[in-house]
C-alpha cells in the first residue's frame, strides 16, 4: 500500500515539473487541450447574447417624450420618458444617447454626457415606461450660456444604433447631462 503512495507522488511530482519545463511540444499540446473550452465558452457567449438580444427593447418597439421639468437651486431636470409600444415585455439597461436638434434636423451643442453610475436593467411590460432624466440649468445660473431653444430631440435607446427623434423644446444652459434609466416616467 505504501509502494502505492509513493508510486502516484511520484507520477504526479514528475507532471508537474514536466509542466513547468515542457517543451513548444507540451505548450502547443495545452493549446490545444483548452481549444474546445475557448469554443464551448464562445458558443454559450453567443447563446447568451442571443438571449439577450432577445428581450433587448428595439427602438421600433419604443415611443418617446419628455415629463414635466423639475427645476431648483438652478439647476432643471427633466425626465425623457421611452415607452414600450411593442406586444411584449423587453429590457433596457444604461443610458440613452441624447441630442437637442433645431427644426431641420441639425444638431444643436454636444450630446449629452452621462450623469451617475449605470444602473440596473428595466424591464418594461407593453404600455409601461423607463426614464432617464435630462440635467442642464436654469438660464443666468453660473454665467454659462444657453443654447437656441431646440424644435426635436434624438434619443439612442441604450446599446442601439438605430434612434426616436420627436418634437420638443428644450434649452441647455451651462452642462447637459443624462441619466442611467430606471423604472416608471419621474426619472431619477
């Protein structure tokens, strides 16, 4: 029994220090022993991802607006409201893209910049809302400038390509930030 013992120390200690020495032999050897590992995850990568895409909102299953503006302190937030118009439930997680345009279509300023942690993924039934909330300031606060009141705004749902553009006014003043989107139409 304890020939045994010794035996299988024995095989397992000359394993590893081969391992440790191994030759572009034994390297390509592991290469290729971790290959279908690599080809497994990228298949459950995929799967996941389809999954994902899945339940993922499409900007045609999606309508837009703006709620009422909060304003204090200076400081205006406004909530951009998506609403799912599609026949199922989807998902939305992060932050929208958002430009204020002039009435031909032309941007007005940069886009917004992101406002706080991305939050977590909001699951919206057909007819139910997410929001975000727009931040700028009031006009004269800070002695930033303002920019011409916008006629549209274009709105990238999150991991989108494809954006809502719709009528509304809009002025930035100073900074223009948005937030992650989170459940319901009252923003953050």
């Amino acid at each position: 029994m304890r020939l045994l013992r010794l035996a299988i120390i024995s095989a397992a200690v000359t394993g590893l220090a081969l391992t440790g020495c191994g030759s572009d032999t034994t390297n390509a050897s592991s290469t290729s022993s971790t290959g279908p590992t690599t080809t497994t995850s990228a298949a459950s990568t995929s799967s996941t991802r389809a999954t994902v895409a899945s339940i993922h909102c499409a900007t045609n299953e999606l309508s837009a607006s703006l709620g009422e503006p909060n304003a204090g302190a200076g400081q205006v937030y406004t909530p951009l409201v998506l609403t799912n118009t599609g026949t199922r439930t989807c998902e939305l997680r992060g932050f929208p893209g958002v430009s204020v345009l002039d009435s031909a279509g032309n941007q007005i300023g940069q886009p917004a910049g992101r406002e706080g942690a991305e939050g977590t993924t909001v699951s919206i039934a057909p007819g139910k809302t997410a929001s975000a909330t727009l931040h700028t300031t009031n006009p004269g606060v800070g002695g930033g400038s303002c920019s011409a009141e916008s006629a549209k705004i274009k709105v990238f749902p999150p991991d989108d390509t494809a954006a809502l553009t719709f009528a509304a006014a809009y002025t930035v003043c100073g900074g223009f930030q948005v937030s992650t989107l989170v459940a319901g139409s009252g923003g953050r």
